[in-house]
C-alpha cells in the first residue's frame, strides 16, 4: 500500500486550522505524516497545533504559501503527497480511496476524486464539482476552469520530474504546475467519490481573488508569456498560445468595460506581436461555454 504525506501551508489560521488536522487524522486509514509548514504566525496556530503531537510542524518566516508548500514537499518522506490547505478538510475515507486506487493502478502518477465546495461551518448545503474529465485534467481545467487541485495525490516521482510550485507565480503557481504535469504526460485515475471540502469564508485565498481581478489577469499574461518562450514541442506552444490568447483577450475585454481603451489596445497588441491567431481564444472559449454546467456543481 501506498505511503501518503500531507502538507499543509498555515499563517495565521488559529480559528480554523483544527478543523483541516482533525480531517486527517480521522480517516479509516492514516497518513504516513502530516507536515504543517507555518510562516512564522501572531496568532494562535501555533498553540492550537501542539495540541497534535503526531503532527510535523516547521514555523519560520517564507516567502509566501509556494514556498511553504515546497518546503513541505521537501520534507514528505511518503511515496504520494497531497496538499491539504489548513482552511479545508480531507472528508472521509479520502486516504484510503486514493490508496485502494494507487494499488489497482501502480503505473499511474496521480489519483484524483471530486471535491464539495461549501460555505465554513455549514455542512450540508454543498455542492460537488468533478466529472471523470475534469478530474483527468485537461488544458481547459487548467486555463480558465476548475483544476481541483486539492483533490490530487501526486506520486513523488511527479515533482521529482518537474519541479515543484513557482514563486514567480504567487497566484498561479498551483496552475502553473498543473500545466507543466498535463505537458508531461502523467497519467491520473479517477475516484468515484468526493475526497475533499473546500470551506468558503471572507479570508480564504481559494475564493478571494477572483480570475477577473487585474492582478489576477496580469499574472496569467506574464505566466503565459514566461512558459511560451520556453517552449520547444508544438504541444507545448499551441498550450500556452491558448492560454495566453484566453488571458490577453480577458483583460483587454476587462479594460474595455472600464473604459482603459488604451489598455485594451495594448493587450490586442501584444497577442499581435507574438502571433497569437484568433483561433487560439476561439478554441478556448468554445470549450469554456462547453463545460460551464461541469463546473456548478
């Protein structure tokens, strides 16, 4: 049977943090470990963590939470890790699916369940996202859809063979890695059932900044643009031009509606400069109408 270590990036989680450790460590079948990697928090994470003495805790400043969560994938002696974020839950019988599923399919490097979206400490109102394809992950998912990061267990030999999470990227890492597995090739086997609950509150960096904010929109350019010239295999480059088409495209759209005409020049402009046909937005939000029922739940 596969061995899996959770990691958990914290700052300042107190009120909340228990609730994600307790999903762990009442599963039927437990971690290998459970690494928490806090940035050095004011509040009480701290005290309420030593009240779990199996866990794994490291607390220094970081520079953020990709680096938190390299430092924890550095640190995981499991064969698959999974990243739990110290707001969410592991819901019940998570580990052992995802073990049950490893062990029917020891070639694959990912497994993937679906996941509940609801609101913190209201149970029963929520809704479960992840049909069979979006949880295989396609370029769509990773672009401009619901990736359900959390609900992967990623074998070792993943980060191993592309690295891990990209501080460059301090809201998009975890799509920015999701890309590079999907251009690897990995393969991943579906479970059946949901693994994981996202729980929405006011400060919840999952639900708190939305894809259409200008940060939000200025990063998923940069990323684009950064990977594109990268890029060698026609893969590779057809991927990242329908991302950064997708990208371009929104927040010149964006800065229409706002009246930045000249921003929305720009925009247009750059898609122009590097070649990037019509065809590449097109493709795209031909598949983002397609799916949007996928992704309510």
């Amino acid at each position: 049977m596969v061995s899996i270590s959770i990691v958990t990036p914290t700052f300042n989680r107190g009120r909340l943090i228990g609730t994600a450790i307790s999903s762990a460590w009442e599963q039927n079948s437990r971690p290998l470990e459970h690494i928490v990697v806090d940035g050095a928090s004011s509040d009480d994470t701290l005290q309420r963590l030593s009240g779990f003495p199996q866990l794994t805790v490291i607390s220094e400043p970081d520079r953020g939470l990709y680096d938190a969560i390299n430092k924890g994938i550095r640190m995981a002696a499991g064969d698959v890790v999974l990243l739990l974020n110290s707001d969410d839950q592991l819901l019940p019988g998570a580990i052992a699916a995802a073990q049950q599923a490893f062990a029917g399919n020891p070639e694959v490097a990912s497994v993937c369940g679906r996941i509940l979206l609801g609101k913190s400490g209201a149970a029963g109102h929520d809704f479960e996202i992840g049909c069979p394809a979006m949880q295989q992950l396609r370029a769509g998912d990773i672009i401009s859809g619901l990736p359900l990061t959390n609900a992967r267990f990623f074998r070792r030999e993943v980060f191993d063979k592309i690295g891990g999470f990209d501080q460059r990227f301090p809201v998009l890492a975890d799509r920015d890695f999701l890309g590079r597995f999907y251009l690897a090739g990995f393969s991943t086997v579906v479970v059946d059932r949901a693994v994981y609950r996202y729980n929405a509150h006011p400060s919840s960096l999952t639900f708190a900044t939305p894809r259409a904010r200008p940060e939000h929109l200025r990063e998923a350019i940069e990323l684009a643009r950064y990977r594109l010239a990268q890029s060698h295999s026609e893969a590779e480059l057809a991927f990242y031009r329908q991302w950064f088409a997708w990208a371009v495209s929104y927040a010149a759209a964006r800065a229409v509606q706002t009246g930045r005409l000249s921003d929305a020049g720009e925009m247009f402009k750059q898609a122009l400069d590097r070649r990037i046909s019509p065809g590449a937005l097109l493709r795209q939000l031909k598949w983002h109408l397609e799916t949007r029922s996928e992704r309510r739940g």
